[in-house]
C-alpha cells in the first residue's frame, strides 16, 4: 500500500506528516539524517510520496523557514531568560 491507510492518504499518513516539516528542520539544523533511506527505506519512500501528494505540496512548511523560525524564537528565549 502507498500510505499507512491503504492507497489514500489517511487520517495516521496527515497525524505523522504533519511533524516531518520539522523533522527535515531538525535535520539540517544538527546535521543529522533521522529518515534514513538505508536504515528506513520504506519510511523513506512513504515521506516522499506524502509530500509529493497534491493536497500536501502547498501546505508543507519549508524546512529552511522553520529552522529560521526556531533560531529566532531560540535568540529570543535567550534574551528574556539573560540577567537583568
């Protein structure tokens, strides 16, 4: 089957596709590959078809702008947790 539910994406496929924009941020912040292709090959295929899907292109963050996003809001906890 092409997703977690059979040949349609499904309520599971939009649960864990809905952590991959920051999965693929967590990724190329700390240089690391959590969704392997050697290791997880099926898991893999399936977060390509998942976003390649119609109905998910449009609505996938971008992994750069939420690295973005989390190096700000990080700069920003820093800055309200620093002495005064």
């Amino acid at each position: 089957k092409q997703y977690f539910g059979g040949d349609n994406i499904g309520y599971l496929d939009i649960a864990l596709g809905s952590f991959l924009g920051w999965i693929k941020a967590v990724e190329k912040f700390a240089g690391v590959e959590l969704l392997d292709e050697a290791k997880v090959p099926n898991l893999a295929a399936w977060v390509d078809r998942f976003c390649a899907h119609p109905a998910v292109v449009d609505a996938m963050p971008d992994a750069d702008k939420l690295v973005e996003f989390a190096v700000k809001h990080a700069a920003s906890m820093k800055a309200l947790d620093a002495p005064k």
